[in-house]
C-alpha cells in the first residue's frame, strides 16, 4: 500500500483465493500507531473486532495479575477478525494502485542481471525488487538469506471453543505457564475462543497430539479452566499444530530483494506482537526500498529487543526450571 501511494508499481500475490481465520489474533495497543500513520484507522475502527482490555496472566506464582490497558498510552488492543484485518488492508491497497491477485502462489524464483523472474501458478512475471511477505514460509528469504538462526522448537497446539451460553465477555487475553509449556486463550469476535498450548516439539508425542493430550494440559492451567468451565466451552474439533519458534535468517535484505514480517523474523507467540512487528517492519522496508534506509541495522535492533524480553520473560517463571522446557529457557 505504502508503495503503491509513494508512485511504484506494486502487484501484490497471495496464494489464498479468499482471505480466511487464521491463528494469530491480538493486535497490541501499540499498532494504533501504525493504523494511524497509513491512514487506515478510519477504515479499521468500524470493522467487527473486539476491543481487548488488558491480559490476565498466571505466571511465576499461582495467583493472577491483570494488567489493564487503561494504562497504556495508546489505549486498549483488539481480538481480530482476522479475515476482515486481511481484506480492509487489501481493499486499502487496491485504493492506493496496487495490483493485487489471490489465487497466485509463487512457485519459483530466478534472478536476471538487474531484476527478477517470478514463475507463479498462473504464469510469470517480471519485477525490478521483490518483496517477500509470504510469512514463515519465507518463498525467497530461504535462497537468499543464509544461514538460519532459531532460537528455539517452540510449536502452539490450538482448538477452537464454542459455547452455547452468551455469557463470556472478556475480551482480555489469558496466558497461563505450565511445568511443559504455556497456554494462553482469546475470545473472538464470533463469540468462540480460541486455546492454545505452547511447548517444544520434543516435548509432544509422536504423531497428532490428542484432545485427551492437548485437555491434560489446559485443565492444569487453572485460571484458563476455570474461565473455559464458567462459560461450559466445547472444543469444535481437534487440536492442531503449527511451529511457533522464534528465528532469523542471516541476511533480511539484499540486491534487489528484502523479507517483511514473519519470512525476516519470527516471534514467540507470547509477545503477541508478530502482527504489530510485522507492520513495523514492511514501515522500515519501505524507507529502505525507496530513501536507501538501512534496514539491516534496524531489523537487528528489532530482533535484540526481542532476545532481551523473551529472555526476561522465560526467566520470571521459576517454579518448574528444573523441567526441560524451562531450563532451556533459563538456561539460553
Ligand atoms: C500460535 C501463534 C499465535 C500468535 N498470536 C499472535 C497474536 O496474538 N498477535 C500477533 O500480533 N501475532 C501473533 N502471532 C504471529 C502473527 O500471526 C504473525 O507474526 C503475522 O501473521 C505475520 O504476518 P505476515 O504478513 O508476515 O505473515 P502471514 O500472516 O503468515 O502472511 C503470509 C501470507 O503469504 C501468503 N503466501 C505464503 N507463501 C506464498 C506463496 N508462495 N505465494 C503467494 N502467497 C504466499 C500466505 O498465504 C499468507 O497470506 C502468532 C503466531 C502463532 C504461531
């Protein structure tokens, strides 16, 4: 979108024919910034997302903290509908001249002497700079960027909730430790919660894990259980897992091309910032790509920040450090 406004002629392509749920739903307070500065709010502010008040976490003691927005300059957060957050961005980009065509995966890239030849589903096209924003699949980051530094084998084993009482109204985000892991739940706009339960690969049996598995560990996050029961919650079907691991590659830029958003860094889930980092981060590229900014330095900065508060975090739950998944922790 950014592009497109400054007078660049952008094509947008998305593998997806239609922008649907995906895992990933808290935008933090501070995005608003971000919202504001592209001249999106006035388009976002109507659409259906919750407001989110605050988180409610259980972590280093038994007893629950509540940490409310009220106190945050930016004002409180959302619980997104995903798919709508997707499409106003699309839609706003559309606006602004850009190209965009879903249903188009990127297959295959190859370099000319100045510019690039991207072999799609539908055909191939020419392009000067490429842009890669395909998420942690990373399409062109992975030829490109050398060597790849993960932090960890962190995986989120996720359900859907439903009930049929029209009882839950907090918003706020839940986040519980556990001596293999951490949960955290989130209610929707569609009235359904997800829950998820964080811990390393190693540490799930082999194969799916079972809802008899994944509901073991969500029973013994007690605040989360005791909100699921309030409200007689259902898991809608089998938990599902997706990598969750914290990593970098080498190089996030270089001739001709730069990675955005999850395909230049991916975050633990529990900063709950991957869509705000990932707007800070298309923001840098863009002063990169079009005033020569160096946005090598500042994608360094973004990841050391991150290292400092994972670390920090990880370290103020010190009940089960001697259990593998905290001692990597405690130990990195
Ligand atoms: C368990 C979990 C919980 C999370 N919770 C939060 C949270 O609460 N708040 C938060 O802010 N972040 C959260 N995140 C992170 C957040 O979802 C990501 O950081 C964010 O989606 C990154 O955006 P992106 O645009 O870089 O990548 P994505 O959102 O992954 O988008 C990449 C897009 O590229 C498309 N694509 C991929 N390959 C191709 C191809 N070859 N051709 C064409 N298109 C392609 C995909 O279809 C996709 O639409 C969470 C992540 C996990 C794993």
């Amino acid at each position: 979108m950014e592009l497109a406004q400054a007078g660049c002629d952008v094509v947008l392509l998305e593998k997806q024919p239609v922008l649907g749920w995906k895992i990933g739903e808290t935008l933090p307070p501070e995005a608003r910034l971000h919202l504001q500065r592209l001249g999106h709010w006035e388009r976002f502010q109507p659409e259906r997302h919750l407001p989110c008040h605050g988180v409610v976490s259980v972590w280093g003691h038994a007893a629950p903290v509540e940490k409310d927005f009220i106190f945050n300059p930016h004002g409180h957060g959302w619980q997104l509908d995903r798919a709508q957050f997707e499409s106003g961005f699309l839609n706003a980009a559309v606006e602004a001249g850009c190209k965009v065509r879903l249903d188009v995966a990127v297959e295959r890239i190859e370099r000319q002497a100045a510019a690039w030849t991207v072999h799609t589903s539908t055909g191939s096209l020419l392009a000067d700079v490429l842009v890669d924003c395909t998420g942690r699949r990373g399409t062109l980051i992975r030829r490109e960027g050398g060597h790849y530094e993960q932090v960890d084998r962190l995986v989120s084993i996720f359900a859907i909730a439903t009930t049929s009482q029209a009882s839950d109204f907090d918003s706020r985000t839940y986040v519980e430790s556990h001596p293999d892991g951490w949960c955290y739940t989130a209610l929707m706009p569609n009235g359904t919660r997800t829950v998820a339960f964080q811990t390393d690969v190693d540490l799930v049996p082999e194969g799916a894990p079972t809802t008899a598995w994944f509901w073991e560990r969500v029973r013994a996050c007690h605040e989360i259980c005791r909100l699921l029961n309030t409200h007689a919650y259902q898991l809608l079907d089998a938990p599902r897992m997706v990598a969750a691991h914290s990593g970098r590659f080498q190089h996030c830029a270089g001739p001709n091309w730069i990675a955005v958003g999850d395909a230049a860094m991916t975050f633990d889930p529990l900063s709950g910032q991957g869509s705000a980092k990932a707007l800070e981060s298309a923001r840098l590229a863009v002063q990169a790509i079009l005033h020569q900014g160096d946005y090598r330095t500042a994608c360094e900065q973004l990841w050391l920040n991150f290292l400092r508060e994972r670390r920090d975090t990880y370290r103020a739950e010190l009940r089960w450090r001697d259990t593998p998944f905290w001692s990597r922790r405690h130990a990195a």
